[in-house]
C-alpha cells in the first residue's frame, strides 16, 4: 500500500482509465454471452469498475494521510473511514442494480421509499469522507482546525473526478515529502 501512496497521480489516472476500460470489454462480452432481457444488467459491470477505481483512489489518499499520523497511534478514524468507503460504494451499486432492475420489471422508477435509504445512506457517507479528508489535509497541512470553504473545496475535488482525486493524491505526496524532510532534518541536527 506505501507503494501505492507514492504512485503518480498520472500513473493512478491510467490505472482508472485501465479498469474501466476492462469493464467496457467485460460489458461487450456480456451483451454477446447474455440473452438479451439481461443485459441492462451489465451496465453494473462498468458500474462495478467505476466505483471500485473511484472509492480505491479515495481509499489510497487516505491511507496515505493517515500513514502520516502513526505516530499519534489513532486508527480509530481510519478504520471508520475504510466502512464508510464500502458502505457508500455498495449502497451506490445496490440503488442503481435495484433501480434498473425495478424498472425492467415494473416499467417506472422505483417509489421513494425504495430510493429515499439509500440516497441518506450515500448523503452520509459522502459528507463523512469529505469531512475526513479536509480535517486530516489542514491539519498536516497547516496544523489548524478547517473552515467551511476548506470542505467546499474538498468537495468540489472530489466532485470532478478524475481531476480532483489527481490534485488530492499529488497534495497528499506532497505532504508525505516534506514530512520526510522534516524527519531527516531532524535526525541530521540529533
């Protein structure tokens, strides 16, 4: 995983590109395998490969920033914060899996009752991991408690993907490097 923290974000671009393009091919084998009232079912695959990249990207920054708070011994926050991930990335496939399916059989959208749960769970989830990656950002970073616009503009990252994820991952390096300089500062001096 140390590996993966210190990956460019370039490289993770390309592994995402990689993974979803998988999961197109995966998709295209499917419609040819699968009769043909199942395959608005395979849009999961690329569902699958999406969402996976996506909360993978998420899972490696804030592995990376926690890396940096070892020294504290708290992996309370980061345990959570790894559920929270694989709560929000199954609940996202089960409400569009039960969504296409609802269709299919019914020929509507779902009732609210069936969607409602699962956009609080995602509203949730979502604003836990912002909330988590700003906090442990300013904190690193500037050592103080963060403002609203400071979540905004996690939020905004996190937003536009891929791009936002590749400047959240590149400012986490850039993190972990100068902590380093720092430690080897300080070694030098004792």
């Amino acid at each position: 995983m140390n590996k993966l923290t210190e990956l460019n974000s370039f490289l993770f671009l390309l592994l995402f590109i990689g993974v979803v393009a998988t999961s197109i091919l995966l998709f295209k084998v499917w419609t040819i395998v699968v009769p043909k009232e199942y395959i608005v079912f395979g849009i999961s695959i690329v569902l699958i490969g999406f969402l996976s990249s996506y909360f993978f990207w998420l899972y490696i920054i804030g592995y990376g920033l926690n890396k940096q708070f070892q020294k504290y011994g708290n992996n309370k926050r980061f345990n959570n914060y790894k559920i929270v991930l694989i709560v929000v990335c199954i609940t996202m496939l089960i409400s569009y899996t039960g969504s296409i399916y609802y269709f299919i059989e019914f020929g509507k959208q779902p009732p609210e009752y069936l969607s409602i749960p699962f956009a609080f769970i995602s509203l949730y989830c979502i604003i836990y991991i912002v909330g988590h990656l700003t906090n442990d950002f300013k904190l690193l970073d500037k050592g103080t408690r963060p403002l609203f616009i400071d979540y905004l503009v996690t939020m905004i990252l996190i937003s536009f993907f891929p791009f936002g994820l590749m400047i959240l991952h590149s400012h986490m390096r850039l993190l972990k490097r100068e902590k380093k300089k720092v430690n080897n500062r300080e070694y030098k001096k004792n």
